[in-house]
C-alpha cells in the first residue's frame, strides 16, 4: 500500500491562501488610507482614485486573463500572477507618491483577480467530484480570514510610523506560500493523468484533453453548439444577480446599524466588521459542509430566498425607524463590510470600490465610499485643520429610545445577520463554484473571465447608483427594490440552474450538450452515472 496523496491538502492550500490574499488585499486599504491621508495629504479625489486603482486592474484582468490561463495554463497563471502581486507589494512598500501607490494597487488588483479566476478553475479541475465543493468552498473561506487578519494587522500598525508600508507588505507573505505549494502540484488534469497516482480523475474527462478534443473560439460562447449559449446564460445571471441584489451596498449600513441599536463610537464599526466576519466565516463552514451533500443549486435557492426575505426586512424597518447616511470621503474607512468574492471575490464575491470611498463585503465589493453627494467635513482639504475622528457613524439617537424602536433596531439588526449569512452560504461561494464547472476544458478560462468582468461591471454598476437611488426613492424603497430582485434571481436560479454535485466535468459538459433549452434543468439530475478510477502508487498508467 502507497502513502496517502498529498495533492489533496496542496489543493486545499491552494485555494485557502489564494482566498487569503484576495482578502487581505481588498481589505487592507480601509487601515491604510487614513495614515496615507496624513503622509501624502491626500485629498478626496486622490483617496478616491487610490481605491479605484484596484477595481481598474481587476477590470484588466477579467478582461484579458481569460486568455493568459487558456493559453498558458492555470498554475503557470496562478505563479505569474503572484509574481505581479509581489512587485505591487514592492511598490507599494516603497512608495513616495502617490502615482506609485496608485501603479501598486493596480498591480495588486490585476494579480488577485487573474488569480482568483485561475485558482478556481485548477483545483476544480484536480479535484474529484466529491471534493470539488468543499475544496472550492475553502477559497470563500480564505477571503473572510483574510479580511480579518487585515483589519488585525490594521489595528496593530495603527501606531507604528510608516505602518501602512507593513500592511501593503504582508500581502505578499500568503502568495509566496501558495507559489511554493503549487511547485508540488502538477500543471493540470492532462499531467494528472500521467500520474495516476495523484489525485481521483474527472470522470475520464483528463485521458480526453489534448487528441480528439474540440476548439472553441470566443464567440462561441453566445453560439448554439454544445449548447454555450445556456451555459453563458447560466453563469451571467448567477454573477449579476449576485450583485443586483445589492449585496456590497446594504452592509455600506451595517455600522449604523449595529450604532442604532446602542453600540456607540467605535464599537459599532468594530462590531460591524468582526462580528460580521464571525458570521461569514460561520456560514462558509456550513456551507463548506453541505456543499457536495445539499448541493449546489439547494443553498443557492435558500441562500437567495433569504437575502429575499433580510433585505426585505431590513427596507420595512427604515419606514418606522429611519436610519442616516454613512460616513464622508474625509473619515477613515470603517469596515462596515467585508469586501470579498469572487465573489468575494472574487469574488470571488468580491471588491468593487466604487468611485467615492465606502466599506462593503467580499469577492467583489467596495472597500470604501464616499460621494460628492455627502456633506463634506469642515475644514476639507485644510491641511491645518485638526485630524478627523476615526469612525462616522450615524447622528445621535435619541438619549431614551422608544421600546417599540429599540425593537425594530433589534430586528434590522437581525435581518442584518441573516443577509450576510445566506450570501455566505448561497451567491458568494456557489457562484463561483458552478462557473468552474459548467464550461469546457478549452475555453473554460475565458468564459470564466467573461462572466467575471460582468460582475466587475455591475458591481461597479450598483455602487455608483446607490446614492441615486437612495435620493429617487428613498432609503426603504431601494432595500425593498433589492429584495424584489432577489425574488427574480430565486426564479432564474429555480428554472435555469442545474444541479451539478457528485459529477465530474466531463458528465456535467455531456449534460449540457444533452439539453438545448436550459429550462429543463429545472428538474433534479441523476447522478447514478458518475464513474470513479481507482488508483494506486504503483499501478502502471
């Protein structure tokens, strides 16, 4: 008997720290900007610029990485992209402009987000079938752990001169990490093959690549053949209603939520950020455990029906107790939120800074917010002027509530916890999962990517229209308008998204080719035809 593999922990290492320094990485701006403010004096444009810089080389990245990982493989593109992350890392430590800090953000962003997309595709891909989700899931789970040790690593600095450059620097420590567990992986399922040994194969699906196997083009993707055009449909709606339903934009309210309910000062953006990201990290273990028995599709209708039903509550309870505005460009970023994903991010759920700095949570959300519709602070742009408090939270609330009040407060801050935990379970892992599985081997990379810049773009969309719709519609309105879209994303979910557990990639492409009309996934799939190879250290190939 041979020992046990150790590809199996290696791709757990993988994912867990490439999800790691996703979230460190989008997180760590909301500790720095205020020291940065102070060493630069830095105005709002510049702080606004300083955190767009990351969403632009993300952009890049969703638009050109698809092809760097077909081309060139996902390790090699997992390794290129880390070797970008430390360069960014170097200027960013070494910065003494503010056009370095920008060049290293933008590095930073282009690498995490073309690692994000080539992490998820190479260990789905390694991975059998009945590890694909956990071990995909373990990403998810790294982007919250990395959020978390930012702001620790933020709160430690906070005090040391030049401690900012520490916190850039630090990025670069989980990288170097998966860099060197990948020098024991190999390149991809056609090496797997090679080395039966290694890891359970896909099903057959790693003796077919290579002879034999069909070329696809970019604009295949929208085309009828092997039923692409389902598959894209499939994976657009899942990413845009993963923002559409406004997911980074209502945790831009977690602090003023957690402060009306009698958290005062600092502790209600504390509580805001830690007792939000207990709770994510709490609902990517559960959804880490049911992932490869629920399902897919089964936490993608709960987490969905959820967020329905949260934000939904949420928007009810500001009729009868109406919440203020967040904070202006000139406080220091709270982390009212947990950017992330793919989906943060990735983001992921993810990251998405929009233009003004406001914090929100994962694989794809804004780190920071702020508008040239908020009030600016006295003394704006006065170097002179005495430094801004830390946080700004709400006004005042009155010095004795009303016990109906304090209740309502109570139950926003509960919907609150329902929201961020049925994302963290649903849209935030799932999503990503499911585009790693549902495209072919040769074009999966750039249809990942594809999808992926639609969710760069909406979420982009729906930070720079939320003050728009909050002064349109009001407050309320717009988190009833987010729960109605979360209805219609449980719809799209329930009719056009197939189960896809306990099959290895090559059944889940037949099954796609099988169905011309996506409707018919509706029902439940049959997994009776999955086929495991049995391996052995010494069995000749």
């Amino acid at each position: 008997m041979g020992h046990p593999s150790p590809v199996l922990p290696l791709c757990a290492s993988v994912s867990l720290l490439g999800g790691l320094t996703f979230g460190y990485e989008l997180a760590v701006i909301s500790g720095a900007l205020l020291p940065l403010q102070h060493d630069f004096g830095l105005s709002c444009l510049e702080q606004e610029c300083l955190v767009g810089s990351l969403l632009l080389g993300a952009l890049l990245a969703s638009l050109v990485g698809g092809f760097l990982i077909d081309r060139y493989g996902r390790k090699q593109a997992i390794l290129g992209s880390n070797v970008v992350l430390l360069a960014g890392s170097l200027s960013l430590g070494l910065a003494g402009s503010l056009a370095w800090l920008v060049a290293g953000r933008s590095a930073a962003g282009f690498a995490v987000s073309l690692a994000s997309m080539a992490c998820c595709i190479y260990v789905s891909e390694l991975a059998g079938p009945r590890r694909r989700g956990v071990l995909l899931s373990l990403y998810e789970a790294g982007i919250t752990v990395g959020i978390l040790l930012s702001y620790a690593l933020n709160y430690a600095l906070a005090g040391v001169p030049w401690g900012w450059r520490h916190m850039f620097g630090w990025a670069a420590a989980p990288a170097l990490l998966q860099s060197l567990s990948l020098l024991f992986l190999p390149a991809g399922a056609h090496e797997t093959a090679a080395h039966r040994d290694l890891i359970p194969l896909q099903g057959g699906e790693a003796s077919k690549l290579g002879l034999g196997r069909p070329r696809y083009s970019f604009l295949d993707l929208f085309g009828a053949r092997d039923n692409m055009r389902g598959r894209t449909t499939v994976g657009l709606g899942l990413v845009l209603f993963q923002q559409l339903t406004g997911q980074p934009n209502v945790l831009c309210y977690a602090s003023t939520i957690f402060h009306s309910v009698g958290f005062r000062g600092g502790s209600s953006a504390v509580l805001a950020s830690v007792g939000l990201g207990a709770v994510k990290v709490v609902a990517t273990l559960i959804a880490m455990g049911l992932v490869d028995r629920a399902g897919r599709r089964a936490l993608l209708l709960a987490g969905c029906a959820l967020m329905a039903l949260s934000v939904s509550g949420i928007g009810l309870v500001s009729f009868a107790a109406p919440m203020d505005s967040g904070p202006s460009c000139l406080a220091t970023p709270n982390a009212t939120g947990l950017p992330g994903l793919p989906g943060d991010s990735g983001l992921p759920t993810g990251l998405s800074p929009p233009p003004p700095p406001t914090t929100s949570e994962n694989q794809g959300e804004p780190v920071l917010s702020a508008s040239g519709k908020t009030k600016p602070h006295p003394g704006a742009g006065d170097p002179s002027a005495p430094p801004l408090p830390a946080l700004s939270t709400a006004s005042p609330a009155p010095a004795s509530p009303a016990p109906e009040r304090v209740l309502l407060h109570w139950t926003a801050l509960i919907c609150l916890m329902v929201f961020v935990s049925a994302f963290s379970f649903g849209f935030g892992p799932m999503t990503w999962l499911v585009l790693s599985e549902i495209y072919p081997t040769e074009i999966r990379g750039r249809a990942f990517a594809f999808c992926n810049s639609f969710n760069w773009a909406a979420n982009l969309l729906i930070s720079l229209s939320f003050l728009d719709l909050i002064g349109t519609l009001g407050l309320s309105w717009t988190f009833l308008l987010y729960g109605l879209t979360a209805v219609l994303g449980l719809g799209f979910i329930y009719l056009f998204v197939p189960e896809t557990k306990g099959q290895s990639l090559a059944e889940i492409d037949q099954q796609f080719q099988r169905r011309r009309f996506t409707l018919s996934f509706g029902r439940r799939q049959s997994t009776s035809g999955v086929q495991y190879s049995r391996i052995g250290m010494s069995g000749a190939s």
